[in-house]
C-alpha cells in the first residue's frame, strides 16, 4: 500500500492557536458547552445536503472514514489507514476501524461502510459529485473496504472528509435507504433522527430552537471533557453576544464583526481568530432567454458587457471597511488562497470604475438599466444581508435596481438547486482543498452527481470534458496546468462575481480552549477547560 496518512495538496492553511485564557472566568457547567451560532443545520441527514453548518452539528453525531485537523492534515477516523493499492492503482484500500459501535448498540462493520459511500453517491444525495468517480464499493473481509474508480483517483481521499458512515440496518427499518431530497422538501425519518458512531448522541431536538447531545459513553476515542451540548441557532446578533455576555451562553461561534474589538476588551471573554476557508461570491441566470423577477429585455446576465460593468461597479474595499470593519479579505477569485489551484493573478481585482461601467451597460443596451430581484440568505454566516445591501447600492450607480430578497438558508439554498432564482448571493467553502471542488458544483454543467449548485445554468461541454479529466489524472504538474486552464476560462466568462475569503473569530467565556477550525467546523469534543 502506498503512503497512508495523505496529506492535504496546495497550501495548507495552519490553524490559528487558540488565545491565552485566564483563570479568572467561571464556566457555568464545565461538563457542559452551551453552544450558539446564527443559523441551525438544514437536517441531520448525514448525506442529504452539502453544507457547511449542517456538516458541523452532523460531525458530533457521525463520523467519516478521514479527518481533517487544525493545520488542515487528514486524520485517520473511522479508516485506521488508506492509500492506493500496489496491485490496481485504480483502486483505493481503506482499513477500517474494529470495534466501533453505532448508538443504538450496534456495532460497525464494513458492510455499513459500503452502504454508505453508495448512498452518499447516489442522487438526490447532496454529495454525489465528490463521487462522480466512484465506479464501485466493495468489503473484501472484516476490516478492508475497496473503492473502485473509472481510473487513478490520487486525491480522492480529500472528499472524503465529509461523507459520513451509518448503519445500514437502521436506514432500512427506517426506509432512508436513499437520502431525501432536500431541494424538494422531502421529509423523513433521517431528517430528524439519528444514529452515527460519534462521540455525542443525540437527546433533544427542536430544529432553529435547540439541540441537545450527550456523551456517547461507548464511543472508541479518548472520553472529551465536554459531556453535554447545548446547541442555539441565534439570529439576530445582538442576541447572540447578549447570551454570551450575561452568561447563558459558553461559545459564540459567529462573532459579529462589529463586536470583535469590544468583547476583546471584555473581561471575562476571549476571542480566537483565523482565516476561513471560504468565499463570498455573487452570481446570476447566463443563459435563459428572459429572467423572471426582471423588466429587462432578453436576459441582461447573458452579456459580457454587463457582467464586466457589473464587476467595475463594486467596491470590495468599501464593503471590508464598512460592512465587514475590516474583518474579509477582498478578492475577484472565487476560492480562498490555500486552496490548490489559487493565483495572485486571480485574486487581483480592478478599483470601482462606474463611468467604464456606464458605458458597457450602454453597449450592452440597457444604458436605461433595468429591475432584478437578488436572493440573499439571511441566517447562513456574518453580514450577508448587510454585503448585498450594499452590492444593491453599488448597482444602482450603474442602473440595475435591484429589489432584494432576504430569507432563511432553508427557503434560500432551494432556489438555487431548483433553477428558481434569477441573482443570488452563495458562500463556498472547499473542504478538498482542490479546485475540482469548485469546478464539479459550481461549473459543470448541471447533470448526474455534477452541477448541483450551478445556479448560474453555465453550460460547456469542453470544459466539462475538462472538469470530468481532473479526477483521475496522475501527472499532478499536468492536471495543475489544466486547472489552470479551467479557470482562465471561468475568469473570463465572470461566472461569478466574488467580493471576498472570510476571516473567522469565536467568542467563548475564559477558561475553555477552542481553536480556530479552517472549515469552521469547530468540534466540541476538542474543547478543554483551565
């Protein structure tokens, strides 16, 4: 077998150590971690929806064959070890984990490791296109799985980092065989139960009111010290930092960026902070003949020359100072700097030009401008609503109104995988730390396990041809290039209009320890106390 523990490719984003605590706070419960962040888990499906504050919660309750720690290294979980077979370099081998037992006392096996990777890759699952590749699953004894791609896969391993394992027999005496269809709306019984291999167990559920878990006492790691959270979705921010600092709250995970400084100054408070591995970006309908919530002519978005004056019109270092009080990193690549793939060359971006601007707009034929409704979430992460209030002053400069309509993830993320909004504001992390990340789901044409947030309709069979080429090439210097060829393109065609990479900040009571997680997918099971 070749090299087991595979470290992440690119550059690796070092976590940020967490902040000198000291003695003096007083923690409520230190078994207990009261927990809050802006918005709840879409559901506890482990494969339903590709999310990054669903995987969060998810991650206490249900584990993945790999890990990814702090410094961004894969860890072994689930899967002791991996690597390519010496034998089929087509072939992955993954040792699993003996001993592991599910929460209703049932114990792991790798049949439930076969069961899972095939659901999660199956449609409607919302992680289907990191398993594009996946040509078969198999147990070939007690302790070793096989994963059969359409050819050599060296970084399929990175996609495994959020696919997480469940019981087998439990989704069939609970008919989720097949995971719901979240863009539908489609209930069932994984939606709201659970039964993982995870540290924490869950106890109490009440979706955007209040989750509870409890220590999994037969769990096969280290006992953590928290044995008890209380997990919050909390809106409004002032209410979230009001909770932590009247002490009804223990962490704040979605620090508002206007508070950062006060509750640094806060006695009794510490904040850690860090980069994140996400961006912010806009995008729009290119293709349609005509966009619904529009009084334009044709399809505005289907002209360079608007996408291009639509680019000129923003002010990324207004919206850090103002909005983000300086708490971004403004960029015109749509993938944070640590993810293979990223170039200086991309992430430079031109200074707000609004009389170049103007004059697209009139070549473009809509010098008189035009309405559009821009969908924005209002629950997702910090400032979003405030990012495309301002994106909607910039664009009046220039003569696009833009009618804004802010609502819950929930009602937010389904227009996009329905084809059901015309502009649209989406965050995007890349847990691979691969651009064939972006590229297979938010470029590719959207068919089979490929383009499920391509809200854009962007279509290109060649450079889908391209994107399908990246999975199992082994020249690792040649696939970069074509990822670099890949991205001149989707550059040049402004897919995607992108403002910033986010900066993260937790707020917790002193004596806990919490370092900063580059997903920002902070685990409770890593807490500890002074």
């Amino acid at each position: 077998m070749n090299t087991l523990l595979t470290k992440a490719r690119g550059g690796l984003m070092m976590g940020v150590a967490a902040s000198a605590l000291v003695l003096s706070g007083v923690v409520a419960h230190a078994e207990t971690i009261r927990w809050a962040r802006v918005g709840d888990a879409l559901t506890l499906d482990p494969h339903s929806q590709n999310e990054g504050p669903t995987h969060t919660l998810n991650h206490h309750i249900y584990e993945t064959l790999v890990g990814r720690d702090d410094d961004g290294e894969l860890t072994p979980r689930l899967a002791t070890e991996w690597g390519i077979s010496e034998d089929d370099e087509n072939v992955w081998v993954f040792t699993i984990r003996e001993g592991v037992m599910f929460h209703d006392g049932s114990e792991m096996t790798v049949d439930d490791v076969v069961f899972s990777i095939n659901r999660a890759r199956t449609t409607p699952s919302g992680m289907a296109a990191l398993h594009a590749a996946v040509e078969e699953v198999t147990a070939v004894d007690d302790t070793t799985v096989h994963v059969r791609m359409s050819g050599p896969a060296p970084l399929y391993v990175q996609n495994l980092t959020n696919t997480f394992i469940m019981s087998q027999a439990w989704a069939e005496e609970n008919g989720v065989e097949v995971a719901p269809d979240f863009a539908a709306g489609e209930e069932a019984h994984s939606v709201r139960n659970t039964n993982g291999t995870g540290p924490y167990r869950l106890v109490e559920r009440d979706p955007e009111v209040r989750t509870v878990l409890q220590v999994f006492e037969d769990h096969w790691d280290d006992a953590p010290e928290v044995t008890e959270i209380i997990y919050t979705p909390i809106s409004e921010a002032a209410t979230r930092v009001a909770a932590l600092l009247s002490g009804e709250g223990d962490i704040v995970q979605d620090v508002p960026v206007q508070d950062i400084a006060r509750l640094e100054q806060t006695e009794g408070i510490s904040v850690v902070r860090g980069p994140e591995n996400r961006n912010i970006f806009f995008s729009y309908d290119m293709t349609s003949e005509s966009l619904a919530s529009s009084d334009a002519e044709g399809n505005p978005f289907a002209s360079p020359e608007v996408r291009e004056a639509m680019s000129l019109a923003v002010d990324r270092n207004a919206i850090r100072q103002v909005v983000m009080r300086g708490e971004s990193q403004p960029s015109a690549a749509p993938l944070p700097p640590f993810v293979n793939g990223w170039t200086e060359e991309m992430h430079a971006f031109d200074d707000p030009d609004l009389e170049r601007a103007r004059e697209l707009m009139a070549e473009a034929g809509y010098g008189d401008g035009f309405t559009v409704q821009l969908d924005c979430p209002n629950d997702r992460s910090l400032n979003d609503e405030s990012i495309c209030q301002s994106l909607v002053g910039m664009m009046a400069q220039i003569g696009i109104n833009v009618d804004l309509n802010a609502q819950t993830r929930s009602l937010h993320f389904p227009l996009i995988e329905n084809w059901e909004t015309d502009f649209y504001l989406l965050g995007w992390g890349v847990p691979t730390f691969d651009s064939q990340y972006v590229f297979d789901f938010l470029v590719h044409t959207r068919e089979g396990s490929y383009g499920s947030f391509n809200g854009s309709r962007y279509s290109n069979p060649e450079l889908d041809a391209k994107i399908e080429a990246l999975a199992t090439m082994t020249d690792l210097e040649e696939r970069d290039a074509l990822i670099a060829e890949i991205w001149d393109e989707v550059m040049e065609e402004r897919i995607f209009l992108n403002i910033h990479n986010q900066v993260l900040a937790y707020a917790m009571r002193d004596g806990i320890n919490l370092d900063v997680h580059p997903e920002n997918q902070p685990h409770m099971a890593t807490v500890t106390f002074d």
